[in-house]
C-alpha cells in the first residue's frame, strides 16, 4: 500500500511535459514595468503606480514578522509580487513553478469578502501566509524532493500532505486575527456551514473536505477556517499547526501522514478532531440560538425542489414582478422572475456576471454588471454596464473598457450612477446617461477608497464608501456635486443601503447575525428590523411601500420573503449592540490583534525592471512521468514571473517505442501573436506488427526535428455563450537518416522508397512488397499544420456534464508547400454540437442535467501512389472499439446522450469517496476509403487496389464513476465502455480513465 501510494503521487505530481504551451495569464506586451526591491519582497508593478507599490511593499514588510512567528520559520526567500493593475477580477495567489505572488488590485464589491479592509491589507495579510506556508512545507522529505525535483514537485507533494482546507482556513484565520474585519469576522462567510450543522446535514469529513454533487457543501475556505481555529482554542497551543504539518511536510511520501501527525500532536486522529469540532460548533451555536425568537417572514418564491438555489437581489418591476439573480448547484447564474405561484421563471441568462452584491430594476429594465475580457491578454479584464429591457428583450451595454461595480437606475430610467475603480485604485461615483452611457458626473477622486451599492435618493444618492478607516454612509448631492458623510460606521460591515421616506434600510452583522436596520438620518437613531436565524439580506421596498422585501438565508439557500412595514415595531438600538463572543477571539491573545491600523512607511527604491534580463527562471528539474505513463523525462522548465516565456528542455524516454531523444522547447507570449519554437532529435522507431508468416515489421531510425509556430488566441466571450477562436500556424522540419528496414528488399534505385517496402513473402520469386506511406525515410519532411479552432458553449453549473447548448468547429490543413523529399497533404475538420436533452421539455428535475450531443467529422489525404508520398497521421475521430488500418479518406458522425445517474458520497475509508455515477449511451458510424499499395521491385513497377470503401458501425455505454481517491483533492473519472460492433457482430471493452487537473 505505501510504494503504490508513493507511485500514485509521482506519476500525478511529478508530471509535466506538453505537446503546446497553454495559454498563459499575461499582461499586455507594451506594458513597462519598475520594481520595489525590499529584503524580503520584489514588489513588480505597471510603469506609474509608484504608490500603490510602494504601499503594499511597506505592508508586507510590516506583517511578515508577525505572521510567521506560529510557525516559527527561518528567514523566507525574497519572494517577486506581481501586481496586476489592469485586472477587474479580484483574487490573488502564491504559487511556486516560478515561486511568486500575484495580487489583482481591484477590490471586491462583495461585503463577505472585503469586510471593512481596504483591498490590498486584506490580500497582503492572506497571502503573505500562504508564503509562510510554502517555504514550511520545505523540509524533510519534501526538502529532498524540492532539491531532486524543484518548486513543482514541492508543491505537489506539500499539497498532498496536507490537505488543502489546511493552507486557505489558516491564512484566513490570520487575515481574521491581523486585521479589524478578516472573513472569521463576518457572519456571512460562515452561514451555510451554520445552517448544514443546525438543521441536521453534519457530512461525514470526506464529503465535508471532497465536497459533493448532491448537497451544496462549504468550500475549504470556511472548513478551513473552523478546523484551524477549533485545534488552536482547544489545545491553546499557537505553535501547534506548525508541528502538524511540520511532520507531515516531513514525511509528504507516507500515506496519510497529515492524520498520523494529528494523532502525534493532539491525541486524535483526524476524522476524531473533526467531529469534535463539529460538536464544539454546534454546541455554541445552539446556545446562542436559544434565547432569540426569530422572524417568520412571508415567502414570496416556491421551490420545486430541495437543491441548493440562491434567489438574489430581489428587485420590483413597474408591473409588480419580483426579479433575482438565480444560481446554484444545478442552476447558472440567470435572471428570473416568479409566478403567481412563487415559482422561478427563466427571463433571461446574461454572460459572466461580476456580482457586486447589488441589482437594480426600475419600470422593465435591469441594470448589471459584467466582466469585459481583453481578446488576447488574459490579465487585462474589465466590468462594464449592462442593461436588459424586458419588454424588448434587448440588451443594451452602457460602456466599454470600464472598471464599474454596482449601479443604480434612476426613478426617471434616464440616468445611471456607478461605482468606479481606477487602475490607481481611486474611487468615485460616476453618473451615467442610460440611453448613451455618456458621462454626466462624477464625485472628485478619493485616492485609496471605493464606493459600494449606490442607490438613488431622488437627486441624491445613497452609498456606502470604504477607506482606511472603515465604512461610512454617505450622501451624494448630484446637482451640487458635493459628498455628506451620514453616519460614519468604522468596522461595522454594512452594506446594500435603500433609502426609504426618512429612513435609509442596510444589512449589518451588529448582533452577530447578518440583519436589516433601519437608520433615521434625521434623528441619528438606528432600528433593527428584522431577526433572522441565519442572515438576512438585500432590502427593497415594494411599489406601493408598505413591504419590505429581502433575501433570508435557508438550509437550501436565499429565498426571496417580505415583511410589513411597521415603523411602530422596530427596536430602537444604540450604535454598538455588544456581539456574541466569535469564535477566533479566544486566538487574539496568540497573536496579538489588529496589526493593519499603523503600517510604517520606509521610502524604498523605486527601480526599473527588465523582462529581458528575467525572461529565463528554471523553477523544477530533474526526472518526471508524463500523465499519459508512456514516458520517462529528465529536463528542467522555466517560466518568467511574468509569465510571457515557457521553457522546457530535457530528455524523454518512450516506454512504448523503447527510444529516447533529447529536446528543447519555448513559447514566447510577450508580443500579441504567441510564438512557440522547439527542437528534439533522437532515436525513434516503430512496430508495425507481424505478417502471417511470422515476421515482425519494425522500423527505426534517427530523427531530427525542429519547429517554429505562431498562435493567435482570441477570447471572445461577451455573453452567455463562452467562446474564443484560435488560429494557429507551425512550420516543422523532420530530417530522418539511418533508418533501417530488416525487411525491406533490395534497393532497386536511389531513392527512398524502397526503405518503406516490406515483401509479402519470404521468397524470392516473389518481389511484392506492401508500401509503408505513413512511415518517413531517409530524407527531409518539411511540413506545415494550418489549425483554425472555435467555440462557443453556454456556461455550466456545478452539476452540469456537458454544456446545455454548444458547438466547438476544428479545422487542420497539413502540407507539404516548401519542398523536401516527401509530399504530403490532409484536410481534416470536426464539429460537436451540444442540446439538452428532448426529456428536459418535461420539466422534471430529473432530466436537467441530461446532455445530447452530435459529432461529424471528415478528413482527406493523397491516395495516389507516388515515391515521396507521406500520409500523417489520423486526426478525426472513429467509431469506438474498432482498430483500424490508414484510412486517407474517412467519414465519421456519432451522437451521444449523457446522464448522470446517482449521486451517493459514499466513503470507502479513506481510500475513496465516490461522489458521482454518469453514465454516456453513444452510437458511432463510420466510412474509410483506402488503398493498399504495392510495388514489384523486380519489375520497377508500382500497382495499387482498387479504392476500397468499409463501414464502421458500433453503440455501446460508459459508465463512469467520479471520486476521490486517498483524500487527494482532484477529482478523478474512471469506468469502463461497452462497444457492440454492429458491423461484425463483435464485443470491445475498455478501461477509461480522466483526470481532473
């Protein structure tokens, strides 16, 4: 069991060659770059953002003390940050193979993510320990790995040592503890891991770590979160996950060493830790819980089933409808309004929302946000304006290249107000006209804030404004441009304000649970207006103002409800309610608090940074597997932090011929066109099988080959359709020499045809021989693969297979226009298209994630017998289970119904977690045309059969089983197809087996 778990994690950690480097995550060419270099950190950053740079360099280096103490880590090398301005989706990373940080400057919108932090503290405190992290991992075996394998290998093997909750709840707790509003602050951030606990969904630890297709199950994030700060209060030990996963780091190789490190340190093993875990939480919930009488509002939207639905932002439209923003396990982001029933009703799907925690809808019209993605730099997105009329169905996009998050439509439904956020993290209102888009307004710049869930107040609007002092509501005066400040809130996380008569609605977690207030702006006084079990959110008012209408959070999501409107029945509320004590304040006194309220700020220098002189940075080296277990590869990879150049250089050893080559590889993606150049030469050679009369036909010979290509990828998604296009072209030379055919006849002529003759038959009477035209010879290819791909496929949920509605087009032209030895030319094109099911017409849940989907394809080579014919190689599909000859001219068309058929999380230990069935009924036809090619060397005469047409029919099932195995977070696919060969009668069965990376 231990040397097939080692095996397990070198064959699927170690790997790493590629056929074609993907496309990477880079910022535009022409961008210029300068540097912040500090003893601890390369802060990178755009030409001209000097403050932003020099902030967050002064940030880290005031936490990094602090932050590693619990883990008591020796000096962290200098670690390159990378800050990408130009980026409108907020995330950052730490990541080795190049070891690096990458920070997405635009902050999020989103209250349970930003909290009262400004952006940058908030990234820089959560990542900074994911660095922590990464250089403690680097120890005992893992330390040998690193220096045998490289950064790859090491985080591979660190991540499968210690589980992945571990890395993202522990720097989550330290974002908590270091700042005045980290996630475990937030009530938010842990209501569906409240809810499951409370209302009799406790998962078993495998499913609550692998997660599910069944139940809608917490992210590690907060399984994280709970899990660090429940060993840390229970053992009251700081330093105490510094020797759990110091252990287990230390033996990455042993199976289950992070359950056996638990054991060592805590008493329990790791199952045992979790369920009392589990117990603490929901003790101390219970009990706050017991006292408090909670609201029953009013349903306004049914379910027709159980699974897991957010109906978010309810807003009223001029005919009385409520619209929300659905999504869920089984459902994508779309807008839907509901019935006279309750029910949710499709209106319409828009494309990539950015979700700033608000919607807007005045008369028929629904104002949102979108993320905009650059066609060719894929750190280069934007969030634009996009409004939907109902009563047209048109969609209408307000702006271009923009930074906006959130937006309000005005009563008149003439004008727009915007909160935006510049490149320099400056933020403003902006107030838009909503037939145009054209700017009428804007707030002066506040350098290091941003505006949140503006809401018009008839010439006013209402806002939420985030600094470096916490949040503020505010009111914008758009006639005299000018800004009142409200009520000046500090760490209070609220959010989603609504004016209303005199009062102004908000959500705020000041009694611990997200709730809505009511604040009377003339008298200063607050009201609490609702009492929710677990949260509640998003106020509107109705039409006619006498309903309150707002998400309440349920054990199956956000439900949609509505309460009167009873000013007489609010409860007044000083402006600080004491809070149930939250379950990271028994760790302050471990770590000593908020840090993030005085940052020094040391006058580092600010340096140009050259691309060119770090274009090359080998990260990992030394042997690996590739995933397909046909090679052995001994090499090293490069990438710049940047990511614009990927090398790759080594030796690889094919299992499967026997032959290894040396090879060198790079794909340059700094300029708009991606270029991609590589050279490998070698030994190769080639079984094709034996003849009847005992003899085994193999070919070998020595084989260079050197490529150059040029690649154009064009990401064109601008609506619910994901899409890009991609044109490629490669020029590749293969010059093939000792090649060596033990059966071929005797040469005849000088040329090389007759290197690829093997005779019928031993006699020598007998000169026919069978021609080889998709071997080479001794001699010169030089080829040219034209490749023209698109697609465009309808996002998917979580339980979607395939794509409900879709099609991807190929399209590959390979020739021989430069000359050579050999000629060679083949069309090649395919296409799949995808529909739902017939059976989803019905309407029952249990058809909505079958999937049908037809593929045709069609491909045409050179039949005609000539000495320099080469044939290349296939590349359409075929009917399954079926071996074939070459077929030059070949058809294929195949439909396939795909279904999922059980969802049973079913633990085999920890061995396995089996989370779903599926299984894909399928039928497959085909049609080859082809000639045999002889030639009779004695006579020097060339024949060929006559074209020779076979068709090909099969159908059969696969069936699959999606899981876990050994705990390890990837989710694998593996089954098994049944092939009936209707056109011999026959039966095939193959293993299938996919691997989720």
């Amino acid at each position: 069991m231990r040397k097939g778990a080692i095996l397990f994690f070198m064959l699927f950690l170690f790997s790493g060659s590629f056929a074609q480097a993907p496309v990477l995550n880079s910022n535009p060419g022409s961008v210029r770059w300068d540097q912040v270099v500090t003893p601890s950190f390369q802060v990178i950053f755009p030409s001209g953002y000097d403050q932003q740079a020099l902030r967050i360099a002064n940030t880290l280096e005031h936490l990094k003390g602090q932050e590693a103490k619990t883990m008591s880590v020796t000096p962290v090398p200098r670690i390159p940050i990378v800050l990408n301005q130009f980026q409108s989706i907020s995330n950052a990373f730490v990541t080795m193979g190049p070891w690096r940080s990458e920070f997405n400057l635009m902050p999020s919108p989103r209250p349970e993510l930003l909290g009262t932090n400004t952006w940058d503290d908030l990234i820089s405190a959560h990542e900074y320990r994911h660095v922590v992290q990464f250089h403690h991992s680097r120890r005992g075996i893992n330390k040998i790995l690193y220096y045998i394998f490289g950064q790859q290998t090491q985080a591979g093997m660190a991540f499968a040592a210690v589980p992945r909750w571990f890395w993202e709840g522990d720097a989550t707790l330290i974002e908590t503890l270091y700042s005045g509003s980290g996630r475990g602050r937030i009530p938010a951030f842990g209501r569906v891991f409240r809810a499951n606990l409370l209302e009799e969904k406790r998962y078993n630890y495998n499913k609550q770590h692998l997660r599910s297709y069944k139940d809608f199950v917490p992210d590690h994030y907060k399984l994280g979160y709970y899990f660090v700060a429940h060993i840390r209060r229970r053992t009251g030990d700081p330093q105490i996950w510094e020797k759990i996963t110091g252990d287990a780091f230390s033996k990455s190789l042993v199976p289950f060493t992070f359950s056996n490190s638990m054991k060592k340190y805590t008493g329990t093993h790791l199952v045992p830790n979790y369920e009392m875990m589990m117990d603490e939480l929901s003790e101390i919930w219970q009990a706050e819980e017991a006292e408090v009488i909670f609201d029953n509002p009013g349903d306004v939207n049914r379910r027709k089933e159980t699974t897991f639905t957010d109906y978010l932002y309810p807003q009223q439209l001029e005919d009385g409808r409520i619209v929300a923003l659905m999504s869920g396990l089984g459902d994508f982001s779309q807008f839907v309004t509901f019935n006279s029933q309750g029910f949710p009703e499709k209106l319409f799907i828009p494309g990539v929302i950015n979700d700033a925690g608000m919607l807007s809808a005045r008369g028929s019209k629904i104002v949102y946000n979108e993320f905009q993605f650059d066609p060719r730099w894929r750190n280069r997105t934007h969030s634009v304006l996009k409004m939907y009329d109902i009563s047209t169905g048109r969609i209408k996009t307000l702006s271009k290249g923009t930074r906006y998050i959130g937006a309000d439509l005005a009563p008149d439904e003439r004008k727009v107000v915007t909160s935006e956020s510049t490149t320099d993290q400056t933020g403003r209102l902006v107030v838009l006209d909503a037939l145009t888009g054209t700017r009428l307004n804007t707030t002066s710049n506040a350098a290091g804030s941003v505006y949140l869930m503006p809401r018009w107040n008839g010439d006013e609007v209402i806002a939420v404004r985030l600094d470096d002092q916490g949040k503020k509501l505010i009111a914008y005066d758009y006639l005299r441009n000018t800004e009142q400040v409200l009520w000046d809130a500090g760490d209070e996380n609220i959010a989603h304000p609504v004016p209303y008569d005199s009062v102004i609605f908000y959500n705020t977690p000041r009694t611990g649970i997200d709730n809505i207030f009511a604040f009377d702006r003339s008298a200063g006084i607050h009201y609490q207006v609702t009492n929710s079990r677990y949260g509640a959110y998003n106020p509107e008012v109705s039409e006619d103002g006498q309903w309150i209408i707002y998400n309440e959070h349920r054990l199956n999501g956000m439900d949609v409800v509505r309460k009167r409107i009873q000013r007489d029945l609010w409860q007044q509320v000083p402006d600080s309610v004491p809070q149930p004590e939250m379950y990271f304040e028994p760790l302050l006194a471990q770590e000593g608090g908020d840090i993030l309220d005085s940052i020094p700020q040391q006058d580092f220098v600010v340096q140009k940074y050259s691309k060119a002189a770090h274009m090359f940075n080998i990260h990992s080296w030394g042997p690996l597997a590739s995933t397909d277990l046909n090679s052995i590869e001994v090499g090293v990879a490069s990438k710049d932090v940047l990511s614009t150049t990927q090398l790759r250089a080594g030796y690889i050893y094919d299992l499967s011929e026997e032959t290894g080559d040396i090879y060198a590889e790079i794909s340059y993606q700094g300029l708009y066109p991606i270029l991609d150049f590589g050279v490998e030469l070698g030994n190769r050679r080639s079984n094709r099988g034996g003849f009847d009369d005992g003899r085994e036909v193999v070919f070998d010979w020595k084989e260079t080959t050197i490529y150059g290509g040029v690649r154009l990828p064009f990401l064109l998604t601008r609506s619910k359709m994901l899409s890009e296009f991609t044109i490629s072209e490669r020029v590749e030379y293969t010059r093939v020499s000792q090649f060596t055919n033990p059966t071929a006849p005797p040469r005849v002529d000088d040329s090389v045809f007759v290197q690829r003759l093997v005779p019928l038959l031993r006699s020598p009477r007998d000169s026919l021989a069978l021609f080889f035209e998709d071997e080479l010879a001794d001699g010169n290819l030089i080829s040219n693969n034209l490749s023209v791909t698109y697609y465009a496929l309808l996002k998917r949920s979580e339980r979607d297979i395939n794509s409900r509605y879709g099609i991807i087009l190929n399209g590959r032209w390979l020739s021989t226009p430069f000359g050579g030895d050999f000629s060679a030319h083949t069309y090649a094109a395919r296409a799949t298209v995808y529909l739902p099911s017939p059976l989803q017409l019905t309407g029952m849940p249990a058809f909505k994630h079958h999937s049908l989907f037809f593929t045709g394809a069609w491909q045409s080579s050179d039949m005609e017998l000539t000495k320099d014919l080469y044939v290349f190689r296939n590349q359409i599909p075929r009917p399954r289970g079926y071996s074939y000859p070459l077929y030059p001219e070949f058809q294929y068309a195949g439909v396939n119904y795909t279904l999922p058929l059980w969802y049973p999380d079913i633990s085999l230990g920890p061995v396995l977690f089996i989370k779903r069935l599926r299984a894909n009924l399928f039928y497959d036809y085909g049609k080859g045309t082809t000639k045999f090619f002889f030639y009779d060397y004695k006579n020097n005469v060339g024949l060929e059969t006559p074209e020779q047409t076979d068709i090909f029919r099969s159908a059969g099932i696969e069936a699959s089983l999606d899981l876990h195995v050994m705990r390890f977070p990837q989710e694998f696919g593996v089954g098994v197809r049944y092939s009936r060969l209707l056109t011999t009668g026959e039966n095939t069965v193959n293993i299938l087996l996919n691997i989720d990376f």
